[in-house]
C-alpha cells in the first residue's frame, strides 16, 4: 500500500528529507508557508549542496494549498506555534492518520495532547542542514553520520512505527528506540550544548568546540543535563553508538579533563552544523530556546536540581530577541 505522506514545515532540515525521500521513489509531499521557497521547488525542484549534491523535482504546496487527507504528517515547524499548527493539521490526517514530530525538545507532549497519544511518534534527528537560497538547501552534517531516532512513548512495536522507520530508512540509518525518552534526552542534552551556544555566540558547533572557553561551558550544560535526567530517572540513550553518559559524566579532575578534552571529536561530524536558532535570530524572529535549554531548566526546577549554565543561555537569548544583545563572542563575558 502506498502511503499517503507529507512534511509540514519544509524548511531546511524538511527540504533535505523530501528530496532524499523522493530520490528514492517515496512519494512525498512537502509541506511550508515560506512563498519563495515553494514557488522555488515547485518550479526549479530541491537542491541539496553541501556534504551531498543533487536537484530533484519534488512535489511543494503551500499550506492553503492543502486538500487531501494524510496516512503519516512528518511535523518540522518550530514548537512555538504547536497548538495552532495541530489544530490545522488534525483535519488533514486520514482516521489512521498519525504525526512523527521530528521538533527539537519534548515535542511528543504538546503533540499528544491535540490527537492523542496512540497516533502520536517522534523522530530525534541526528544530522543538520541550513537553507541558503529559495529551494537551496545546504546539509552540514556527514553524509554518513545521517540517523534517526524512532519511537514513541505510548505506541510500542505497532505498524505505522515499522512503516514510519522504512520510510526514513531510505534516507539513512533508523533505530527503534524502546526508551524513547532517553533518546530525547539525548538529541536535547547535544542541542543544548551545541545549538544554544551557536546562537549565543553566533558560530558553528565546531567553534563552540574550539574554543576552550565555550567548550568548557558546553562541558557544563552536558553534566547538568545529564544530572538532572538522573534525577528525573530518565536513561540518556547513546547517540549513533555512542555512550554520552559514559563519555561526559565526570566526577574526579581527571575524568573532567578527558570528558573536555573529547568535545571537538564528538561533534567532528557536525563541526559546520549552525543552530536553526542562530538562524532565526539572524533573521530577526525569535527562536525555540524554550523548547530546548528551556526544557532542561524547567526539569531542573521539577527536580530541584540547580541548571545555572542552561539558565544562563536561556537569559541571553531572551536579551538577543529583545534586540538587547547580539550573537557575538563578547556574550562570553555573561558566563
């Protein structure tokens, strides 16, 4: 049977998938309100640059553009407008219909919330991508580090979870994550790190990684993230076979400089990567802090496990939105 499937919100990371889905021969809808870019696709196709290089001709609608009901709704929109987007998108699920988040976070909560837990998956994707031009779009990651983590926290072993991970299959390597939450944790507590000082410092994860001052903070938002899924009782699970908690829990001096010493090589595959939040910040929109750094402080407050580093990002983005701060190196002198 084929399914009837589309991404909603088909911006970079969105782009990338559909183009590489339907190089495959999936038929694959993409799905965004960005006018340019759709006409782009619509008319020129995708291209992918960057660690691939490859045009396609793809299928692009607006959302107005909408009128047929989907088996599987692939979700990339930023979280900050989640209620209003599910709200829409209900209307467009067949009765099996289900949504996979692929959202930075905890998205699955505020997903389940609209159309249930059962009908609700989450992908944790491993990889990277910028949007350069109107249908252009740049992966930043290595072609052979593109994973993607599957599951949800109801529905366990069902069907649309194997069709979902064939589908996805097709692009890179899928693994079914039995404790999903702890693969959550895992893509957030790298996010955190990663993403939230790019947007600070207005870099990539590879010069976040360089520098040993940024390192040495990223350092401290990996511990308190891994702290406080410890006192949450959430199990981090590894991220393409490797053991996070293992590598960057330290409790000794030595163990703290091993765990700091490894940093550059850990995200050596995604050096180029840009955070989507540096992205929005530089287009002047505001971004999804809250939804990622923002989730490891409001744990630490439920747990009552203090996330000063985590707070601290949190706080100069708030000012970089407020137009009060820039993305710059300077923001170094706040920690």
């Amino acid at each position: 049977i084929t399914l009837k499937t589309a991404i909603y919100g088909a911006g970079s990371v969105g782009t990338v998938l559909g183009a590489y889905l339907t190089k495959a021969g999936v038929p694959i809808e993409l799905i965004s309100r960005n006018k340019a870019h759709i006409y782009a696709l619509k008319t020129r196709g995708a291209k992918i640059e960057g660690t691939a290089d490859f045009s396609i001709p793809v299928k692009a609608f607006l959302p107005e553009e909408m009128n047929e009901k989907y088996d599987i709704i692939f979700l990339i929109t930023k979280q900050l407008d989640n209620v209003n987007v599910l709200d829409f998108l209900k209307s467009f699920l067949t009765e099996q219909g289900v949504i996979c988040t692929m959202q930075n976070g905890l998205p699955e909560l505020s997903v389940s919330e609209s159309i249930g837990e059962m009908r609700t998956f989450g992908c944790a994707i491993a990889w990277g991508a910028e949007m350069t031009t109107a249908g252009v779009c740049r992966l930043t990651s290595d072609p052979n580090a593109l994973s993607f983590s599957l599951g949800s926290f109801a529905a366990k072993n069902n069907e649309k979870l194997e069709q979902i991970a064939t589908l996805l299959g097709k692009m890179g390597k899928v693994t079914i994550e039995e404790n999903f939450i702890g693969a959550r944790w895992s893509k957030l507590l790298v996010n955190s790190a990663f993403s939230g000082l790019s947007a600070v410092f207005g870099c990539t994860f590879g010069e976040v990684a360089a520098n040993k001052k940024s390192r040495i903070i990223a350092q401290k938002i990996i511990k308190e993230c891994i702290d406080v899924a410890k006192a949450a009782n959430i199990k981090i699970e590894p991220i393409q076979g490797k053991n996070i908690v293992k590598l960057f829990d330290y409790h000794s001096t030595i163990k703290q400089q091993i765990s700091l010493f490894l940093i550059p090589f850990a995200i050596k595959e995604h050096k180029k990567l840009r955070a989507s939040m540096l992205q929005d910040l530089e287009k002047g929109k505001h971004c999804e802090i809250d939804a990622i750094n923002g989730v490891v402080c409001k744990y630490g407050e439920k747990y009552s496990f203090p996330t000063p580093y985590n707070d601290k990002v949190v706080a100069i983005i708030k000012e970089i939105e407020n137009g009060n701060k820039k993305p710059s190196w300077q923001n170094l002198e706040n920690f």
